[in-house]
C-alpha cells in the first residue's frame, strides 16, 4: 500500500508541475472551471486509535494482567464513495488562481482492525474494528488552472465496535459499539484530466473521543472503558463532474 501511495503522490505532483508551467496558466488565459457537481469513488488505507483497559480475570492492571487498548495496531484499507458541489470565484492572487469553495459528503467502508491478548493470556484480550467512516465537509482551495490544491473540515460518523474475551479460545465475547459524531480536517491534491473527469489524492484525520464503560463486560472490574479516539486515511479517488 505504502508504494502504491508514493506512485499517487509522484503522479499527481507531476500532473500539476505540468499544469503550472503551461501557457495558459502562465498568461492567465481561460483557468479550468471547477464549478458544478461531481460524484466519485475513493480507494486507499486507513488506521485508527483506541485507548482504554480491560482487567480481564486479574482484577488489578498490574504487570502482565491488563488489557490496554492503546496496544491495539489498528490498520486496513477501505473504499467508499463521494460527492459535492464546487463554486469557483476570481481572486487577487494573480492571473490563473481562482478561490474554489465547495461541499462534500462521503462514505467509506473499511476493514481496519486489531486484536490484543494481555501478557498472560489467561487473563483474556480485546479486539476492536472501524467498519464504516463518513463525513459532511466543506473545502476550500486554490485551483491553479487544472490543479486545485484544498483544505477541508466537517463533521464525521464512525461506526466502530469492539469486544473483550477471558481466554484466546472463548466462545464468549462481551461486545460494544461506539456512536458518538466527530469532527474531521484534512487536505489534498486535485486534477482535472479533463472537463468531466479529475483524480485526486487526500487525507482525512477524524477525531471522535468516544468512550464506552465495560466494567459489566464478562470478568471486567471497575473503571474498565474503551475509548474510539481517531481515526486517519490516506486515499485515492477519481471523480465524473455534471
């Protein structure tokens, strides 16, 4: 995934140092117009952290005996959908610079996940996993002719999940869900390849701080809680305007 990244970086960073350095961009003749709707579809890698402990059979958090949700490694990829709205206005930045602002929504499904066993294994372990990520965003950027560079911020929904077992092979798992909504920031790169079509490159960085108490969870003891803290992703898309 980690190359396949770097290919989407080179690529896109190419594409506009070619954008820039046309004649129609250098005399400010005719900038790209981004303004309208789009759908598009997006595929990349995601990671998340949770915080939190689970005492499991021990009862104390003590040396080898605790679950800590920290500990959990939190990665997958994911795919999804998009959609928005541009408004493109002039500005004074100089010729062929225009201000783009616009609304996003998405919607992206995920498979990024981990499982922890505490030290001594008897005393159980944890699992948890971010399925579905999704965001209403405004952006707000500077089109360069065919390259419009953005930043974005939102609101976001996060549908996480987790459980906790006494020992690696029970059948009995204590399961719990988060909901809380979150706020989300980020930025990115965009093409257009031509009048209907661009592909872009972004990251999106969710917070949510969403805390579950699974104290009643099988053997948990007071003050056991999970936390959903963030979530981040790194992703490709490709867009049809209309």
């Amino acid at each position: 995934m980690k190359s396949s990244l770097k290919c989407s970086v080179s690529a896109l960073a190419l594409l506009g140092a070619t954008s820039l350095a046309s004649p129609s961009f250098a005399q400010g003749i005719s900038p790209f117009d981004w303004s309208g709707g789009y759908v598009g579809a997006v595929a990349g890698g995601g990671s998340a952290i949770f915080s939190g402990t689970f005492q499991g059979n021990s009862g104390t958090c003590g040396g080898s005996s605790c679950v800590d949700f920290a500990d959990l490694n939190l990665t997958g990829s994911l795919a999804g959908v998009y959609g928005g709205y541009n408004w493109q206005i002039p500005s004074s930045l100089g010729a062929g610079k225009d201000l783009v602002f616009g609304i996003e929504a998405d919607a992206t499904a995920t498979n990024v996940s981990g499982t922890i066993l505490a030290r001594r294994t008897s005393d159980g372990g944890a699992s948890a996993a971010v399925d579905l990520l999704g965001s209403v965003r405004a952006r707000a950027g500077v089109a360069f002719d065919k390259t419009l560079v953005y930043g974005t911020a939102g609101i976001a929904t996060g549908n996480a999940t987790g459980a906790t077992f006494e020992t690696p092979d029970s059948s009995q798992f204590d399961r719990f869900a988060f909901s809380k909504l979150g706020g989300v920031v980020g930025a990115g790169v965009e093409y257009a390849i031509s009048d209907k079509f661009s592909v872009r490159l972004e990251g999106l960085y969710y917070v949510f701080d969403d805390s579950v108490d699974i104290s009643g969870n099988g053997s948990g003891r007071t003050g056991d809680v999970a936390t959903f803290n963030s979530a981040f992703s790194v992703r490709i898309g490709a867009a049809y305007a209309f």
